[in-house]
C-alpha cells in the first residue's frame, strides 16, 4: 500500500493563504515567511503592490500593524495624524525595523527605526561605512540626522533602479569591485571579533531549526549539502579578514547616472573578505533561476568576472577556495529561505545542487 505524502502546518497554511487569495479575487503572494524567537509565524504578503504582515498564532492569521509596534519605537509617529500625512511606509519588519519615507521638508528623506537600544551602534556603522567607501565609485547614504527619542536614522532618500545584471551593465560591476576592495581594507571594527565560518554556519542552523519548529521539513538534499560544509569548513585556509557588508546583492543597490548606491549596513562586521563577493555571485545565479529581464548565463559569467577583476584578490593564496565555500553556505542558506516563498519554492533542488557544486568546484581547486 502507497504512503499517503503528508503535508506539514505551515505548507498547509501556505497554500491556504494562496488559495484565499485566488478566490478573492486580490492580486497578492506570500513573499516572505519569519519564525520570530519564540515560534511565531509572520508572514509578508504583497497585495495589489503594497506589502502587509500577519502573523499565524493558534490557527488564526491576523494583520499587523506597524503602529502598534512597541518594539520599534519609531512606530509611535505613525499614530500622529499630520506625520502620517506626509510619511510613506518604505518597509517593515515585525520587532526588528521600520523605514518610512518623509516628505515633509524640501527634499525627501528616509527614517529608518529599529528596536530600543540599537541605535548607537547603527550610527557607528553606518558613519564607518561611509567613511570606508569615501572617493571610490560607491555612493553610502551619509546619516543627515539621528533621532534618540524614536531610536531612528535619518538619511537622504536614494533614487534610482535596482542594479541591473544584464550583458550590457557590466561596467558597474568593476566599480562595486573596487569600491568592496577598499571598503574591506579599511581599518575600522579591529577591536571586534570577526564573523567566521562557524557564525555562517550556526546562522543557516538556526533557519533550518526555526522551519522545523513550525513543521516544514528541511529541503530534499539540503541535509547532505550542510554535512559537506562542516567537512569544507575543518579544511578551510586561514580567512583573510576585512570589513563586511554581510549581506551584499544586487537589491542592496541604487543604480544612478554615473554612480551606484549600496545601501543597508545593518549587518556590517568584520569577516573574510570572500564572504561579500560569495554572496553576490550566488544571488546572481539565484536572479538567473528566477528568469529576470535580460539575466542569462552569459550575462552573469561577465558581470561576475568584472566584479572580481575590481576586487582584485583572485592572485591571493586561498582566497578562491574560500570564495567557492561560502558561495556554498549562500545557497545552503538560499535553499531553507525559498523552500517556504511558494512562487519560487521550485528553485530549491537547483539551489541545493548549486551548492553542491560549488564544494565540488572547492576540493578541484584543492586538488582534492
């Protein structure tokens, strides 16, 4: 007798969410899903172009609003009726951030909110940040303006395109890699431990832990890809350390007449200097899996050539192994984040194998 394939709370929910929506006859998808630390479900949803959150609690779904956020104390300004009225809600996470555009003086700006008690150190690295990549071919939005009272940032609003990895813009591409060169080399955060491989790791863990509290069973193949990097990992070279944006791709970029903007350095440390540009690379397969305008092979093969013909570092001893092991984490990482996005949960095999073939192409170079 054939065993019935079972079918876990949160796919079930999923699929009802999408269901619902069909029926509503609402333009919407489930675009992001989060496990908060103490196993609640928040779901991102895009409905008729605008982004809204709700949470799954008990088997009931219920909208969250960002006003009613006491975690964010930036939230508060929302309830302010002549703020709201010049304000457009940028993004939000639930407990964690809130971007609002304000148009209330000459020029627009964005305020940028977090939780009560980080704000001291995102003026720091967002001041670093700017510092470091000062007189290269990267733009970082310099902090106009910091608010104690609403734990919030305030930084001119960055127009422009999400950067384009298409076969004709690939001379941007060199730019970012000199502008990530020097960013890296700048001494700033010596003082401070750096995030290593093992941090990389226990960051997948906890996702892969977090889908399993919420019964989502963890990828096909997924579980053999995360072996193989602890394996990588012990056999590793020396990590060359600099400073990181830690979650570098191309939607962290503005592309302007003459100039790109990198924005976003809430995750900025110290780590190995293969860690960014791995991380880039991966997403610019990830964005060729998802079929985006003018994306092809080719076209990824020479933007990520100029990217790393600006950094540099191809000659260093070690530097490619580490490029391909943390390419590898990438999509470890990618595989658990798409296996819960129903539009693009199809992706998640390839992403595993991608993975696969990165370690692969790490024990070539190690003549292994």
């Amino acid at each position: 007798m054939m065993r019935a394939a079972t079918v876990s709370p949160i796919d079930h929910l999923l699929v009802q969410v999408e269901s619902e929506l069909v029926s509503s006859g609402i333009r919407g998808e489930v675009a992001r899903v989060e496990v908060t630390g103490d196993g609640a479900v928040h779901l991102q949803l895009v409905l008729d172009g605008h982004l809204c959150w709700f949470a799954w609690e008990g088997g009931e779904i219920r909208e969250l609003d960002a006003a009613g956020d006491s975690r964010i104390p930036l939230a508060a300004r929302l309830d302010d009726e002549s703020f709201v009225a010049s304000a457009v809600l940028a993004s939000y996470r639930p407990g964690r951030r809130l971007t609002l555009i304000d148009n209330s003086g000459s020029t627009p700006r964005i305020l940028k909110g977090f939780r009560q008690g980080r704000l001291e150190r995102m003026i720091h690295r967002y001041e670093i940040a700017h510092a470091a990549f000062a007189g290269n071919g990267v733009h970082v939005p310099k902090v106009s303006k910091y608010d104690a009272a609403d734990d919030a940032l305030a930084m001119t609003l960055e127009t422009g395109a999400h950067l384009r990895m298409s076969a004709d813009n690939t001379v941007p591409m060199h730019a970012i890699g000199e502008g990530l060169r020097g960013f890296q080399d700048h001494g700033a955060l010596a003082n401070e431990r750096p995030f290593d491989g093992h941090d990389e790791l226990q960051v997948i863990d906890k996702r892969a832990a977090s889908l399993q509290q919420i019964g989502a069973e963890l990828p096909e193949h997924w579980t053999r890809l995360r072996e193989r990097l602890t394996d990588a990992l012990a056999g590793l070279s020396p990590a060359v350390v600099g400073l990181a944006h830690r979650d570098l791709h191309d939607k962290q970029f503005r592309q302007q007449a003459g100039r790109v903007v990198l924005l976003d350095f809430d995750l900025m440390t110290r780590a190995d200097v293969a860690l960014d540009p791995a991380n880039f690379l991966a997403h610019m397969v990830l964005r060729k899996m998802q079929r985006l305008k003018g994306v092809t092979q080719a076209s990824i093969d020479a933007c990520g050539k100029k990217l790393l013909q600006g950094l540099a570092r191809n000659e260093e001893p070690g530097f490619w192994e580490r490029l391909r092991f943390y390419q590898a984490t990438t999509f470890c990482r990618l595989a658990l984040v798409y296996s819960v996005r129903p539009r693009w949960a199809s992706l998640v095999p390839d992403l595993a194998t991608m993975g696969n073939r990165s370690l692969d192409d790490l024990n070539r170079i190690k003549g292994n």
